[in-house]
C-alpha cells in the first residue's frame, strides 16, 4: 500500500528497485520506532524436527544459517540494514539510495560490520 501511494511522487531520479527499496527501508524504521515488546522466538514452546530425516550435511549447514542469523540480529541497526540489503544482492551505490548515505559510507558500514559479525561468531555458541 505504501508503494501505491508513494508512486506519483516517483520523479526518476533512481532506478525503480532502488525506490522500492527505500519505501520498504522507510515503512521497516516506522515499523521498528512503533513496535511494542514481543515474545521472544526463544521463550516458545515448540516441537523441534526429527534430526534423523536430514543429512549431517543439511544439520550442520542449517546450524551454521542459524548462528550467522542470530550475529546479523546482534549487530547495531546501521550495520544490520546494509548487511541485509547486501545479501539482497545490491550494490554500494544502491544500498546508499535506499539508507540514505554516501557509497564511500556504505562500505565503510560493511566493513565495520563484517569485524562485529566476526567477533560475534566467535562468542556464539
């Protein structure tokens, strides 16, 4: 909905992912000033999966997935943003149209990012 409404204001000036991109960036700040307390996913319950029916291979790449995950969820909002915007396959100069600074910053932000992940990974378990 958000997209509808802020198409007419699309002047060109970007490439059209790249305005797509900021509008989601803005409604996820929104979202995140405006969110109240939840449950955290590791308070809940719940029936874990047979380990059995996959593949050590499977078991230990999901691990891996799953401790990269929980260090991204660690790194402070300005690092996080760009990190996940990287993984979505754009480049410096897009994810610096969508954060709203300069490439040179974009890379300085994944650069101070990537040393946090990795002390991060480190302390996780």
């Amino acid at each position: 909905m958000a997209l509808w409404g802020a198409l007419p204001r699309f002047r060109g000036e970007c490439a059209e992912r790249t305005f797509l991109f900021r509008i989601a960036h803005n409604r996820c700040i929104t979202h995140l000033a405006k969110r109240r307390p939840t449950v955290s996913l590791d308070d809940i319950e719940f029936e874990p999966e047979d380990p059995c029916t996959h593949s050590e291979a499977q078991l230990a790449d999901e691990q891996q997935r799953d401790r990269l995950l929980r260090g991204i969820q660690q790194l402070p909002l300005i690092y996080r943003e760009v990190v996940v915007l990287m993984l979505e396959g754009m480049d410096y100069g897009e994810i610096a149209d969508v954060v709203g600074v300069s490439a040179t910053n974009v890379g300085v932000r994944l650069n101070r990012a990537k040393q946090q992940l990795k002390q991060l990974l480190e302390d996780l378990p």
